[in-house]
C-alpha cells in the first residue's frame, strides 16, 4: 500500500499534466482515493464527500473516478452485479481475496503473479494490458458469525 501523501501528488501531477483543473471537489475525491483502503464504491466516495461539498453530485464523483482511471491512477475492480469498487492507492493490477458475505476486500501479496502473467503470455501469445486476479470466500469474521449463530 502506498503512502496516501505520496499518491495524492502523482494523481494531481497527472491531472495537471494532462490539462485538467484541480477543483476542489476533484481534489477532495482524488484525495479521498489515494488514501482508499477499503475499496470505496462511487457512492461510497459521493456519501463521504457530500456534506463538505453540497453541490457535488453522484455524476461529478463518477466523471472523475472514471477520469483517474483513465489516466492509470485508480484501479477499477469489476465485479458481476456492476457494483465496482475502486483502489487509487495501489492503482496497478495486483490479487484481491473478497468476502462474499460482507464485502471486505483484502490484497495478499503473491510473489508469483509475475511469473504467472509471464506464463499466460507465454501461452497464449498475448499482449497483457492488464489484468484482475480476484479471489471470493467467506472472511474469518463472517465464518464466525455464522459458527456463534449455529
């Protein structure tokens, strides 16, 4: 995980660099991403930011999420039912373990996607742009949940 501050500055450099305004709102959903640790959803961002900035709207926080992932400073994790979550801390693809029950996303760090990517490219002779690796379980927290209920 990277450190909030740091990030915080490459998002806003590469806005600058790219020709966009730093407004407030887009500072303050920027900042709110750099330091994302637990994979905030856009309405997540929108429900944290709303009372600071009234005139912020759903779309605004959903124009600039998809704007800093289009630059590469915010890594969009897809899942099925479209309820996407996103990481501008650590916006470069990397494993995710998922609860299923609660929704806590956790990011093992396996030392063998390397040469796991390496051997996919190998294989299929592909050009790997990116790439999700997500794992979906039950958390600790939740199997005890279920065990205290039985």
């Amino acid at each position: 995980m990277s450190e909030p501050g740091k990030r915080l500055d490459a998002i806003i450099e590469k806005l600058r660099a790219r020709g966009h305004k730093i407004t407030p709102q887009r500072l303050a959903i920027a900042e709110l991403l750099a330091e994302s640790r637990g994979h905030p959803n856009v309405e997540a961002l929108y429900e944290r930011l709303k009372t600071e900035h009234p005139s912020l709207s759903l779309a605004t926080v959903y124009r600039n999420v998809m704007l800093m992932k289009s630059l590469g400073e915010v890594l969009e994790i897809v899942f099925p039912d479209d309820s996407n979550r996103y990481d501008g801390n650590t916006p470069y693809p990397h494993p995710h373990v998922i609860c299923s029950r609660c929704g806590r996303i956790m990011e093992p760090d396996l030392k063998t996607l390397e040469d796991m990517t390496k051997e996919v490219i190998h294989q299929t002779d592909f050009t790997i742009l990116s790439h999700q690796l997500l794992f979906f379980g039950i958390c600790k927290e939740c199997e005890g949940e279920a065990e205290n209920l039985s």
